[in-house]
C-alpha cells in the first residue's frame, strides 16, 4: 500500500444560503482517491485541537467530488467545515484535514 499524501484544497469555497452551507472544493490529482469526508464544527479550531468533542463527520460514506450541502445549520452561526480524502489503496486511508473554510448562515 502506499501513504496517501497530505492535501491542500485550495479552492475550498462556501456559500451559504437561507438555513443552508454549500461546500465546493477542487478534485484531488493523486491517483486512487475515490472520495471525501466532510467535517464540521462551531469552533475555528474545533477539528484540529479538539476533534473528540468539537468535530462532527457530516456523511458516515465518503462522498464524490466536488459538492455538499450542510442543511443542519442555524441562522445567524457561524460554522468551519474541512475535508478528508479518502483512498481505500493508501494507507492511510485518509489524507490530513484540508485548510478550514468557514460559513456564517444568514
């Protein structure tokens, strides 16, 4: 098996819209990726300092690239969203969390 390298998803982007978040992020170019994980939290920190107890994983099966809707948001917060690219060939299987994007629902 081979080490999944660490990824940057630079175009890590959100829009938020009524009681919505949408996340868009760029595909992964390393080859045998074959989805994502998406993580949640109400602190700007919350999945690298405190994952246990501050960071929710939104989907329990990877998601295909490139979009997800977070409906589970409350108007008027702010949330951080980060990734994880999954590669069942690699290991680990899962690539180090993204950069954080952060969404304030309106």
């Amino acid at each position: 098996m081979r080490r999944l390298a660490c990824f940057l998803f630079l175009a890590l982007t959100l829009f938020a819209q009524g009681h919505t978040v949408t996340l868009t992020w760029t595909a992964s170019t390393t080859t045998g990726v074959t989805g994502y994980y998406v993580f949640r939290s109400r602190y700007p920190t919350g999945c690298t300092s405190n994952p246990q107890v501050d960071c929710i994983q939104l989907n329990s099966i990877v998601v295909a690239c490139c979009d997800v809707t977070d409906p589970s948001v409350i108007a008027g917060d702010t949330y951080y969203y980060w990734l994880t690219a999954y590669c069942s060939a690699c290991s680990p299987d899962q690539s180090d969390l993204s950069n954080e994007a952060e969404a304030i629902v309106p």
